[in-house]
C-alpha cells in the first residue's frame, strides 16, 4: 500500500508534527511498508486461533515476573526533587496541544 504525501502530511498534522519534506518522503516510505506488512498479516486465517490472556508459562523457572513485594512509596518531596520545573506539589510541563 503506497501512502501519498498528502496522507503523510494528514497524519503528521493530527499528531501535531511539523515534517520537512525530507522526512514527509521518508516517513511515506516506511509507512507504506508497515501498512504492506499489516496487510499481509490480515490475510492470515486465525479463525482457530484461541486468544491469549498471559504469555507466560505455568512453571516458575520461565515465569519473568518479579515478587510484588510492597515497599513504601516515594514522598511527593522526594518524588518532586529532580523535577526540572514543580509547583503545587505537581510536576508543570509544558502545554502541547495548542497549535501556532
């Protein structure tokens, strides 16, 4: 499936990123060939497939789960020391929704 550029810059604006045309070729490209991909995996008949709630096996030798094992909680203080900006006892980051 071969993306236009349009499309590109449709899906780049939604996601509010500003693509040189370089990358807008680029990322045309490389989507196309992940939509190919998913393609070819939508042509799989999974009809007899069973879903799967958990990957991991029953034995404990292949289970990659750590003990959840209960600790005490960082402070808001500790939590908010290396904030690069806090106030109200929240970290304050940056709006990024508006658009210019």
């Amino acid at each position: 499936m071969n993306l236009t550029e349009g499309e590109v810059r449709y899906v780049a604006d939604l996601a509010n990123l500003q693509l040189s045309d370089e990358e807008v070729q680029k990322m045309s490209h490389d989507l196309s060939h992940v939509l190919t991909h998913i393609e070819q995996l939508n042509e799989l008949n999974t009809a007899d497939v069973e879903p799967m709630t958990q990957v991991l096996f029953d034995a404990d030798e292949t289970a990659t789960l750590r003990e959840d094992v209960p600790h005490i909680p960082l402070s808001n203080v500790e939590a908010l020391a290396n904030a690069a900006a806090s106030g109200a006892g929240y970290f304050k980051v940056p709006k990024v929704i508006e658009r210019s």
